[in-house]
C-alpha cells in the first residue's frame, strides 16, 4: 500500500506535467493524508501548484507549506525543500504579492550553497524572473530567465527551458528589443522536443507581446485571446486572467468585458480581483474606481501596471488642463520611472505635464525655498512671469503648496 501511494503520487506528477490540472489534483489529493510520508510529500508537490493554477491561492499556500514540513521530516536529502518554496513563491505570485514573493526567493537564492542542485536554483531564478516582470522591471526580469534557461537546459530539462524563453521573450518585448524578443521566443514556442504542457498559456500570453512590441495590436490581441483561451481549457485560471488582462493593456476592452469578472469570482487571487475591477472601470468610464484601482496595484509593488492605470486617469475625460489629471500624470511617469525603460500601449512616450526648462528652473528654486521676488531677481525676470510659470507648474503637476511641489519633484528625480 505503501508504494502504491507512491507511485500514485508520482503519476499525478506526470499528468501535472502534460497539462492535466485537475485530473492531476484528484489523483494526488487523497494522498496528502498517506501514512507514507514520502507519498504525501510527494503529493503535496502536484496539489500544490495544480491549485494555485487554479486560482485557489490560499490552499495552495497551505499545501505548499505542509511539503516543506514533510520534506524536512524526511531522511536528510531525500526531497529538496527548495521545490515547495518554489511552489509557495508560484502561489504568491499568481495572488500578486509580488514583493513578499521577491523578498522570499532573494534569500532562498543567497542561501542555496555553490553545490545546490542546478535543477532547484533555475526555478529560484525562473521565478525571480516572473515576479520583477510583473513588477514591470522587465530589464532585471531579463537576467533571470536567462539564468534560468540556461539551468534548465545544463539538466536537460527542455520543458522548464522553453517557460524561461518565453518569459524572456515577453520581458524583451516590453523594453523594445523585437529581434532579440522573437528569436527568445522561437526557442521557447519552438521548443517541442518534450512532454511539458502545463503553462503553455503563459507561454502564450508572454511571446505575444511580440507583436505588440512590432506595434501589430490586432495580431497582438488574437495571441492573447488564444492564450486565454488555452488557460481556461487547461483549469490554468491565474495565467488566463493575466492574458485578458493583457488584452486590456493594449486597449482591447471589447474583447474583455465581463469576462475577467467571472473569471474572477472562480479564485481567491487577489490581482484577478485587481484585473476584474479594472476591466470593469475601463467600461464604465469610471475616474474614480480606475484611480482606486492604481492605489492597488502600488500597493501589490505591480509598478507598470499602476503606471498605465494612473496614466489612465490623466487622459479620463480628456481633461488636460484639470489639476486632477495632472497628479495623475506625475505619479504615472513616476511609477514609470523605476521600470527600467519598460514601455506599453497605455504609456504615452512622453508626459502630457513635462515642465519646460524655464518652468522647471523656477520650481526647483520654489521648492527650495526661495519666494517669488528673490526667484525674479535670480532669473532676471518679472514677479509677474514668475507668478505665470507657478500657476502653470502647480496645474501640470498637480500639486497646491511648495511642499507638495517639493515632493513632486523628489519623486520624478528633478531634484
């Protein structure tokens, strides 16, 4: 009895690995309570991430948490720890706590010793990578899937190999670098030679932006419409409410509309809540549940998808001129700002409230302290030219007080 848990367990394992979700929890489920404590060890690394796939984030925590305990009451090295971190980092990720999830896997690589299994630190690197593109820094995202990749093939483990291409193909594409992103993702899509289908939406839905990067939205937006498709079919909730989401960053809301909100009454996850409302503000034209909706994404450290959010807000109502938009706009570029020169549709080239040089030398003198007279004979100016330019950089910035200026100008480094 107790090999047959084991062997179950191990052939959960592999309908995990073909795409299998479901069947692959149900086979593995029952086993989490085996007397065997390697089965339930085991087991709990495909219920694991077979419900954080599903969206059941919470479970998935919890599953992830009782593996790391199994392993360790295991005979020393028997079951690498390292593979339920990773299944816990997977969780967090998928709910959007992006920043405890970084905060994790940095001290899980600094702690992995020179001798660390090669095949454990390419999934620490493959979801460093995931995380800081969610957090829209797509530059550093770079590094790790390249890491990553390059573990996963010194392992001959072609599958995992292909899911760090493709992440890196999405990350490139997001800085600009079409070629460099279409041959990432002709190694990644390319890549058949294995029987690894769980996450081919992600895949999907990240070597997509391929053509977004050619500036091909229409073709764009039928790869992630396919991507989401694919999620849904596969019970892969989490990557599917990241493809049409996407849809909604390159300006397809006709192609979402309700459908990250039913998506999103299926899950725990916190950012297809996030994705859900923003949808639905997109919609109704709602200023203020779209500027909400950029609070949340700050507070998840999502700092791209904030960005386009609050720049969002800047063009509601084509207000350009209201003080409102304005503060929209400055936290817009600087969100944008810690991206790493990470652009999309959503994000103008440039500010709508960029100062001009001569506004720019008044306010930095303004916010240092200087009053209006003392800024005139600086410059060799008029009171009144300087009182004109203060009017037109508070309106562009948003902000009503020196202070406020002040700090304006700390946050988008003028100062």
């Amino acid at each position: 009895a107790g090999w047959r848990d084991v062997l179950t367990a191990e052939g959960a394992s592999y309908r995990l690995m073909g795409g299998d979700v479901p069947g692959a929890e149900a086979l593995a489920r029952p086993l989490l309570e085996s007397p065997n404590v390697r089965a339930a060890a085991e087991a709990a690394a495909v219920v694991g991430p077979a419900l954080a796939l599903q969206g059941r984030i919470a479970d998935a925590v919890a599953v992830a948490d009782r593996g790391i305990d199994l392993a360790i009451s295991l005979p020393e090295d028997y079951l690498d720890t390292g593979q339920y971190l990773f299944h816990k980092l997977v969780a967090l990720v998928d709910d959007g706590q992006v920043m405890l999830a970084e905060e994790l896997v940095v001290a899980a690589l600094d702690d992995l010793p020179p001798q660390a299994d090669a095949f454990t630190r390419a999934f620490m690197t493959l979801s460093l990578g995931r995380i800081l593109a969610l957090r829209g820094r797509h530059a550093s995202a770079t590094r790790w899937f390249r890491e990553a990749a390059a573990g996963y093939r010194s392992v001959r483990r072609l599958g995992f190999e292909a899911w760090a291409f493709a992440g890196l193909a999405g990350s490139l594409a997001h800085l600009g670098d079409v070629e460099g992103a279409e041959a990432a993702a002709a190694r990644g899509l390319g890549r058949d030679d294995h029987p690894i289908r769980v996450g081919t939406a992600e895949m999907q839905r990240s070597t997509a932006w391929v053509h977004v990067a050619r500036g091909d939205l229409d073709a764009a937006a039928d790869a992630l419409d396919a991507a989401a498709g694919r999620g849904l079919a596969a019970s892969e909730v989490v990557h599917a409410g990241h493809a049409l989401h996407d849809l909604l960053r390159i300006g397809r809301v006709d192609r979402v509309r309700d459908r990250l909100d039913r998506l999103a009454q299926r899950t725990d996850s916190t950012v297809l809540g996030v994705y859900a409302d923003h949808a639905a503000a997109v919609r109704d034209g709602d200023r203020a549940a779209l500027e909400h909706v950029a609070e949340r994404f700050e507070s998840l450290g999502c700092d791209l998808a904030a960005a386009e959010v609050w720049s969002e807000v800047a063009r509601c109502d084509g207000a350009s001129q209201d003080r409102r938009a304005a503060a929209a706009g400055r936290r817009a570029t600087a969100l944008a700002a810690r991206c790493e020169g990470a652009r999309s549709p959503l994000l103008p080239e440039m500010p709508a409230h960029a100062l001009s040089e001569r506004e720019l030398q008044i306010a930095r003198l303004a916010a240092r302290g200087e009053n209006r007279p003392a800024i005139a004979q600086s410059l060799v100016i008029s009171r009144r030219t300087v009182d004109s330019h203060l009017q037109r950089v508070y309106r562009k910035l948003g902000v009503t007080s020196r202070q406020a200026l002040a700090e304006a100008l700390t946050e988008s480094g003028q100062i």
